[in-house]
C-alpha cells in the first residue's frame, strides 16, 4: 500500500493517483509504511535537488509566492490566493500544489472551471511549468519561478 504525502489517504499499490486528493502518487513522494514502527515514512530528499520556488503574476500586475503544498486560489474565505473581485470565481476556485521542483494545478469543482492555456482542466492535477498561463474564474494568472 502507499500513503499519499498530501492528504495521507492510504491506496493500493496499482494506484497511480491518491484516490482521494488525485495528487500524483509518484510525485508526492511515497513508500510503504514501516511495518515494524506501525507508522508512515516519507522518502528524504536528495541534499543536492535545489527547491524550486514559483511564484503566480495575477492579470493585474500583482505577484504571489507559492509556499509548497498546497495553495488555494478562490475569491474569498480561507485562501491563500483570493481575488475578490472576480465574481466568476467560486469561493475555493483551484488548488496549486508546488511539490520538490514540481508544480500541479487542479480544479476544485468550480463553477465555472478553469483553463491551463486555454484548455479545461479537470479535478485531476496537471503538471504545469513556468510560464504556462492559467485561468480561474475571469482572472488570468502565469505561473513563474524565483530566482
């Protein structure tokens, strides 16, 4: 069995996604629980792979940092990206998710979903890149990445 970082749901071994975050279970870097300790360990990270960090310029000229996990992006509410102008976003709109290097983006069932370069996405995570364009309600975001 493996136990997905993000949300510790446990899945099969034939699992590729978390069956119930859907957070890539290859990327969130899992292993099977330690028999002996009856407890969950998580695979340590390379000392030499640099953390990567991203950032998202809004339409408006604003900028946001991602912190790693997960960050939410909504119009208002519990949310660590809100745009409260936009009333085509739902409250919880989309969920970032910054991994070791890596950055997802998936829809959390939002009214009017969302577009990763102009194409729907779906509730599954989609792997995307810096400088890749994003669509939540009418607000346009690019995803960036610090120097």
């Amino acid at each position: 069995m493996l136990v997905c970082k993000n949300c510790q749901t446990v899945n099969g071994d034939a699992n590729s996604n978390c069956s119930n975050c859907f957070m890539p279970l290859k990327e969130s870097r899992v292993q099977k629980p330690d028999k002996n300790q009856n407890k969950v360990v998580y695979k340590q990270d390379s000392p030499n792979q640099k953390t990567v960090q991203y950032e998202v310029i809004l339409d408006n000229g604003t900028s946001r940092s991602l912190h790693h996990g997960d960050n939410v992006i909504g119009r208002i509410g519990n949310v660590d990206i809100a745009v409260p102008d936009d009333n085509y976003m739902s409250r919880k709109h989309a969920v970032l998710t910054i991994g070791k290097g890596d950055c997802y983006i998936r829809d959390i069932n939002s009214k009017n979903g969302s577009l990763v370069n102009g194409r729907r996405i779906t509730t599954s995570p989609e792997k995307i890149y810096p400088g890749d364009k994003f669509v939540c309600g009418r607000t346009n975001f690019i995803l960036t990445q610090k120097d």
